[in-house]
C-alpha cells in the first residue's frame, strides 16, 4: 500500500524591507502622538501660568483698592519709603541708618526700620524664614511680600499678611493676629534662597515659581517722573543715560544670562532710548508689568551684537516686544530668542504670538 506524503505549502514571510517600512511607520506614528502630547502639555502649562496671572491681577487690584495704589518693586528706595507711610500710617519708625540703629543724625527712613524690624524676626535652627539680616527685597520677591506678609512662623513657607498691631506691622508675635493676605500663594512654589549660597549675609525674600517654570514672577512697577510728568520702567543714572528696571535670576547682574527688563511698546522716538530727549512708550504704561520666563526658564540669553562678538551688558537693554527689537549701545538688533516664550499680563499668551 502506497504512502501518501502530505507536503504542507510554505507561507511566505515579511522581507527585510517590509520590516523596516513597517518599524518607520510606527515611529512616526509613535513620533506624532509624542509631539502632540508634548504640545498638549506645554499648552496646558502656559494656560495654567496664564490663569495665575490674571489671578495676581485680581490680588494687585484688591490691594490698590485698599492703599490707593499698586505696590512698589522696590527698585526704587523713595517710592518704597513713600507707599509704607501711606500704606501703614501708624508704623513707628525710628531715625538712624539702616545698618546703625543708634544714628539719630539721619533723618527717620521707613524703609529702613522695616528693614530692621524684618532682620530682628525669630530665627528657625533648621529652616530659613525669618531673621532676614541683610535682607534684599527686588523685584522677584515684591509680589510675594506686599501680597502675602510674612510666614505664619518661623521657618514656614505659608504666608499669612503681616502683624495686625499697625504700628509695628513687619514684627512677628507668636499667636497675634495678622492682616488679611491679598493672595494664596503656593508653599510648595515659593523659593527662599540665599544669593550667593557661600555668602548667607545675602539673604532674598521668598519668591513665586510659576509651575514648570524654574525662573519667578517677576514684577515691574513704573515710576513718575517729577520733571515732565511721565511713567518710567527705570532710573537716569545721568544725563542722557536711562536705565530701564531689570531683575538678574542669578548671582550677578553683569554677568548673568538671564535677564528679566521691564518691555516697552514699539519703536516709535528717533532718539536713543537712553536719551533725556526719548518718549519711551512702555506695556502697561501707569500700572504695572508681571512677566514670566516662559516654560524655558529664560528670560532672555546672550545676544551678539556685532562682527567681533561683543555681547552687550544686559542691565542696559532695551527691548520692543511688538517688533522683537533690542538697542544697546547706539544699535538696534533682534532680541534674544528667550524672550519669545515670555509670557505677560499684557499679552494674552506668548510674546512671539503678537510679533509685527
């Protein structure tokens, strides 16, 4: 009897190059929803950020409500000496320099017996907080101060307003009653640290992280000038040298690569920005400027500004942020990339979104 042999038909098989098509697919697909989950993200975060904004705009109207005016950033020792006394008209404030409490040839100075009283606040043995000696209020910490106070106690990162006795309201009593705080701001994003860290005499006063972002809120306030009557994000150093405010995240304004300088509108003077002569038209002219680094943490960076490489010092930019334009030094350049990803209380979302 005959064997039948049941020869069964091979199947085919993928080829090498049906493989690879088959691999590259699935990494641009993989690629795609990556990308598009990186953007959802990065979208959900800018709005977060953007939320928390117009949040701190409420909290800054409800103090102008109750002082008659924003708060300073303390880039101007005057202005920050004038709003106390109109803040906390009943704060006793003694003479003597600031850093000699004995001098009475020195006329009293408000800011300077905060300053004090802010250095004379319990210490905590593990954890900073208070015994603020050598404390250096800017523009990265005025927002945390003036809206939420001082911790609840020594070494907490909750603030709880000030002390509720007006005429001593920046001195700590344990169980006192506080003033009511303008704003809740995170514990777990707020920032107290010592500039430079082998060097605690330098002590910085909380500031605010936005979330994701390793770079604070900064805040800008303008000032009037006395001689012509306009608002200005700044300072003459001399004649014909206007500096705008700035606010250096790091060790060392002329050296840092993150910069933060308060934005004017367009280019619209034909003098220099730094002239007496210029009408520097700002953001947000008479109120205030909040500005954020972005989700790159930046600022700004290093902008070369000519063929030998020069950089200029970034304390004395200037920056048009409806036409992404810098001047320094008599010129005018792009601006740093950095600052396209800023966001603002006075843009609805990123810089770079309201280029001309």
């Amino acid at each position: 009897m005959g064997r039948t042999l049941d020869c069964k038909r091979a199947r085919p098989g993928f080829t090498l190059v049906e493989l690879l098509t088959v691999i590259v697919i699935i990494g641009m697909l993989v690629g795609m929803i990556t990308a598009a989950a990186i953007a959802a993200r990065n979208a959900a975060n800018r709005a977060a950020i953007r939320m928390e904004i117009s949040q701190l705009d409420a909290s800054l109207g409800a103090y102008k409500d109750k002082f008659g005016e924003f708060p300073p950033d303390f880039n101007d020792p005057d202005e920050v000496r004038r709003h106390i006394v109109k803040a906390f008209p009943r704060y006793r404030y003694r003479p003597g320099a600031m850093d000699n409490p004995a001098d009475f040839v020195n006329p009293p100075d408000p800011y300077a017996q905060m300053l004090r009283d802010l250095g004379n606040l319990p210490t905590h043995p593990r954890r900073p907080g208070y015994g603020l000696t050598g404390l250096t209020l800017d523009s990265a910490s005025a927002l945390v101060f003036w809206l939420g106070g001082l911790p609840e106690e020594p070494g907490s990162a909750v603030l709880s307003g000030f002390n509720a006795d007006a005429t001593s309201p920046f001195t700590y009593r344990a169980g006192g009653s506080r003033t009511t705080r303008f704003h809740d701001f995170a514990p777990e994003r707020l920032a107290f640290r010592e500039t430079p860290p082998a060097a605690p005499a330098v002590v910085r006063f909380f500031r605010y992280y936005p979330p994701k972002v390793d770079s604070p809120y900064v805040y800008f306030r303008p000032r009037m000038e006395r001689t012509n009557g306009r608002y200005e994000y700044g300072f003459y150093a001399a004649v014909d040298d206007f500096r705008s405010w700035t606010y250096a995240h790091g060790t060392d304004v002329l050296m840092s690569d993150n910069i933060c300088v308060a934005y004017l509108d367009a280019y619209l003077d034909p003098n220099p920005p730094t002239a007496s002569a210029c009408r520097r038209v700002w953001r947000n002219p008479e109120t205030y400027q909040i500005i954020t680094a972005g989700l790159d943490g930046l600022f700004d960076n290093k902008v070369v500004v000519d063929a030998t490489g020069m950089t200029p010092p970034q304390n004395l930019l200037f920056r048009w942020s409806r036409v992404g334009q810098g001047f320094y030094n008599g010129r005018m350049f792009p601006w740093s990339k950095a600052d396209n990803d800023n966001q603002t209380n006075f843009t609805t979302g990123r810089l770079e979104d309201e280029l001309q």
